[in-house]
C-alpha cells in the first residue's frame, strides 16, 4: 500500500509518494503482503451497469442497495465495521429497519458533510496528483453471476493512468480521524477491494480529509488472497439475507440496537423452555460465569481506588510514573424537585404530562 502524506497548509503542488507496508487481517485470516498483484480470472471482464444513478431518487436507491451488498456493505458483512454490525446490516437488507441516517439535519449528518466536501476533496487530488476524474452514475453489479449479489458504488472512476483506476473520497471528524492514525482502516480497506473485486480493476486511491484541514492520499492494490476471504464472509451473508435467518450478534451496540427493533415487545406471560437445548445451557452458564467475573473485578476495581483515594486525600490531581489521576468535584447544579412541584401545583402534572414507553430489562433469575 502506497501512501502520498498531505497537509493542505504546508504541502508543495507536486505530492511526496512514500511506501508504508501495512498488514490487514480480515477476522485473523486474510492480509496484505504487499506483492504486486496477479490479475484474476475477472480482472478484465467489465462490471454490469444494474442501473443508471444520474436521475435515480433517494429512495429508490436505497430500495436498489437492498437487493445485494454493496462497497459500504461490505466491511459489516464481514463482521469487521466499527460501526454497524452484521444483525443491523441484516435488518436493514431485510427491510426491518431502515439506514440509521438523518440526511435533512444540516450542518450535523456526518452524511451531509461526506456528501457536501466529496467533489472538494476529489478536486484537491486533482490538483495534487494531476490525474482526472469522473463520476460514475450507475450501480454497479459483479459481472459473474455466482456473485451477483456483490454491488458497488463509486465516488470517482480514475481515467487515463494504467496504475489506479478507482478514487474513493473520505472524510473524518475528531473521532474518525483516530481510526486513520495508522493508515487505511481494515473497514475501508474492506469495502476499497469489494470495489476492485466488481469492477475487475488493479487499484484504487483513497483521498481523506482528516479534521476538515488535512488530506492524505493512500494507494490500495489488488489482493486476491483478501478479495477470496471478503467474497467468502459476504456469501454467507448473503444466504442470512435469502433464507430470512437473522445472523449471530456480536457485542456491539449496533447489535443492540438491532435485537431491540427485531423483538421490541414479549407476548404477556410466555414463556419458552430450553431445559433441553444443550447450546442454551451453554450460553447461560457463561453469561452466570462471566457475571461472577465482572463482579469480582469490579470489587477488586473498587477496592483498589479507595485505597489510591486515602493516598491522594484532599488533592485535586495525584501523578504517577505512568499516569495521573484526577479527583475534582464538579460544579453545583440547579435542578427542578419535580415531587415537590407535583405536591405543590398538581395540575402541572397533567398538563406537561410526557409518556416513557418502557423497554425490555435483561435479568438473570437464580433458580
């Protein structure tokens, strides 16, 4: 993976290109090793165009994006996106839950900002790199069809330049840019080799702009070994999508979130036995374990800062070798005694009156 370091302050017209090798696990499997990339079998067979994009509305395309996985897909298909897991992905190709984005919040949506600076950003690499770019209006579908549920969507197609033929344009805020501290993350490596792998193209260019005022160009070639391993973990969540069977969740909270939507209200006063489920036996007798565990540490975790607690006493800040902690008392508050006000003016109570719908509690219940 070459890179091309930016800063839009400091940086000369013609750009610096240095090597950064980079290894890229895919779920501890797949990696980068940097060899130039053998052409597959595909690599020279064309896309299929599924639809043209240029007159498409929203809706529509959202409607189009459910019928496979697409290039954003494709790192949560595989179980690797920091931010959206394989149950929500699920739901959503379902048609259970919609895309967690608020497009009409502008000047919020990290989506309107994506949206808004995306031919800034392909303009800046212009003018850096001198190469061209178009847009490309239209859905794109993996030309073989054992993998036709493999769609992608490209920012830019790259024309004119043997070496790179895909640029792909990011933006990250203060949270996001910690995830590019290191170079390319897996996740967008992920969906960066799901475009090369449809489209049959060698490389692509990532052009990302960190904190609104540093931009860095990183060059991903082919690699087969990885493309085998996404088409893989995207297969099998493709027959979750086509059999209706929602996939295992992981610790997020996207999972979360997910498992709240798919079973937000339990039927008053069942019940279900899994007396006999060997594998539901299983999984209650570690999470009984695992919250022995938890407990434990956080005893231990208590005990410990009470202890650091008498050695710091009345001391705002106490530093260590390795560290510092801060112990300050945070500023009063003023707050309203909703008891007293509803003693007081009970006719308050039902006037500004608001519902909380209840959610469901997860509790374990000792036999």
């Amino acid at each position: 993976m070459n890179m091309i370091a930016l800063n839009t302050s400091t940086q000369p017209r013609q750009a610096k290109r240095t090597t950064v090798k980079v290894k890229t696990p895919l779920q501890a499997k797949s990696k980068v090793d940097n060899k130039p990339a053998k052409p597959s079998a595909n690599s020279s067979t064309p896309a299929k165009r599924l639809i043209n994009t240029k007159h498409l509305s929203h809706d529509k395309w959202l409607e189009i994006r459910k019928q496979g996985i697409g290039s954003s897909d494709a790192a949560a298909a595989c179980g690797i996106h920091p931010y959206l897991s394989m149950l929500e992905l699920w739901m959503i190709k379902t048609g259970r839950m919609s895309a967690d984005i608020d497009e009409s919040i502008e000047g919020y949506s990290p989506l309107y900002w994506g949206n808004t600076l995306e031919p800034m950003v392909a303009k800046y690499y212009q003018e850096q790199t001198g190469n061209k770019v178009r847009r490309v209006n239209a859905i794109l579908q993996h030309p073989d069809p054992d993998k036709a549920f493999m769609l992608a969507n490209l920012d830019y197609a790259i024309t004119g330049n043997d070496e790179v033929q895909i640029l792909e344009c990011k933006t990250a805020g203060e949270h996001g840019a910690k995830l590019w501290k290191h170079g390319v993350p897996l996740y967008v490596t992920c969906q960066v080799q799901h475009q090369l792998a449809v489209t049959g193209k060698q490389a692509a260019h990532i052009c990302v702009l960190l904190c609104g005022h540093e931009a860095k160009i990183y060059k991903v070639e082919r690699d087969e070994s990885l493309i085998e391993s996404i088409i893989e973990h995207e297969r099998l969540f493709w027959q979750y999508v086509e059999t209706d069977t929602p996939p295992t969740p992981d610790h997020s909270e996207s999972a979360a979130r997910a498992l709240k939507l798919l079973y937000p209200t339990p039927k008053p006063s069942s019940k279900i036995d899994l007396r006999e489920d060997d594998r539901a036996n299983s999984l209650f007798a570690k999470l009984v374990n695992h919250r022995m565990s938890i407990e434990a540490l956080e005893q231990r975790h208590d005990q410990i800062k009470h202890q650091l607690q008498t050695l710091i006493k009345d001391n705002e800040v106490a530093i260590f070798g390795k560290g510092a902690i801060s112990w300050k008392r945070s500023k009063d508050s003023v707050g309203l005694d909703s008891k007293a006000i509803a003693k007081a003016h009970p006719e308050l109570l039902t006037q500004f009156s608001k519902t909380k719908h209840g959610s469901r509690r997860f509790v374990i219940i000792n036999d």
